[in-house]
C-alpha cells in the first residue's frame, strides 16, 4: 500500500515552514526509532504518536489487530464514518479541514446532562453512558471508536461487542492512567471480531489518539491520489 508523503496536501501542514519541521521530525524518529516489526501501513501510525509525545517507548508498546489499518482507511474512505470518542479534547484536536475532506464528523457526550444525571444514578461513570448514549443514537456500528483517557468506556466497549453484537470498524484504545488503563486495553487485545489499536500498559492519552487518526488520514489520502 501507498504510504503517506509529501505528494499530500489535504493532511499536510498548511505552510512550507510547518511541512519542513514535520518531516525533519519524522526523518528524526526514522533514524532513532531502531529496528521494528511494524508493517509499512502500521509504522505511519506509529511514527506518529511518537512525534506526538516525543516517546520511542510506542515503537514496541503499540500494538494492532491484523485488520486494523486496513479497517480504518476504509471507514474514512467510504465518508460519513463517525468518531466517537471518551473526551472533548480529541475532538478539538483532529484537523476539521482533514475530517471535511473525508465526511468526517466527531462526537463526544461526556459532559452531556442526561449523561451525567445516568452516571450518578446508576452508580457508574459518565465514561461508560457516554458509550451508551452513542450506541442509543446509531454510533457505534462502522465508527471509529477513539478512546484515549477512561479506560470504563474502553471495558464498556468491549462489553457491547460481547454482548450487544456492537461492530464498530475501528477501536482506537490508549487509555492512560493507573486504575484499570493497562487491564482495559489487554481486554480489548482479546477481541478477535472488531479490528483494534492499542498501546500497551499505563501510557496513553488524548494526543497519541489524535496522532494515530491523523496518520491514518494521511494514508487514506494517499491512497487516494494513488487510486486518482
């Protein structure tokens, strides 16, 4: 498959200043970075997230479904896909102009009143309803599901893929914390039917989330052009 380069333009920096700064960044993580098992699809993805954080402890701790990529680029290739995701600020920090290009919209319901007023009634976390609104409003089935700060909707996740028969394309999962963050994604890591992306142990968060959905925007526009 074609990689992402600088034939790009949707998923580029906008300026030459910015393009040039990102791509010495990425030639610098290429050169660090050492040997990997990463596959030329999944290493975009990985490169990335290290860029994000600057943290080459993702070459190794990142780990992906069989169908992972594959998965993804034809969610956002086909258009209309929605991201879900646990927090606001995955949502701020995605491109609008690289979504648009692809239909893409973004939803998140962690602050949302009945959200909350469930939360507390039901002793659970505004995490898990948030997860359970979206799949009440027709979200999860084909979505891109981007996890990156309550490992609760990552297990609630897995729960609706056990036992709901919930199928969404893609589970992003790199919840990061102490309670439940690393046993979250292992559980996820078991999933077999639903193609998945997860960083392993404790590490994780809102910026690797958005630095993996970027990547696979990069990629799925150059598959774009290559297929033009």
């Amino acid at each position: 498959m074609t990689t992402a380069t600088s034939a790009n333009t949707v998923t580029e920096q906008l300026t030459r200043a910015g393009q040039s700064i990102e791509h010495g960044s990425f030639a610098i993580i290429d050169a660090e970075a050492g040997p990997h098992a990463y596959t030329a699809d999944q290493w975009p993805i990985v490169r990335r997230m290290i860029h994000a954080n600057a943290d080459f402890e993702f070459n190794g701790l990142t780990e992906f479904h069989p169908r992972a990529t594959e998965a993804g680029l034809q969610a956002i290739l086909r258009g209309g896909a929605p991201i879900v995701a646990d927090v606001g600020m995955i949502c701020t920090g995605l491109s609008r102009p690289r979504l648009e290009h692809f239909g893409l919209r973004t939803h998140e319901f962690i602050n949302d009143d009945d959200v909350i007023e469930a939360a507390r009634r039901e002793d659970t976390t505004r995490a898990v309803q948030a997860m359970r609104k979206a799949q009440r409003l027709g979200l999860i089935d084909g979505a891109i599901l981007a996890i990156g700060n309550a490992p609760t909707a990552l297990i609630e996740i897995v729960r609706m893929i056990r036992e709901d028969g919930a199928r969404p394309a893609l589970v992003i999962g790199m919840p990061v914390g102490f309670v439940s963050a690393a046993e979250s994604k292992d559980l996820l890591a078991q999933v077999s039917e639903t193609p998945w992306i997860i960083i392993r142990g404790r590490k994780g968060g809102s910026s690797l989330v958005v630095g993996a959905i970027h990547a696979l925007l990069a990629l799925a526009e150059a598959r774009q052009k290559a297929a033009a």
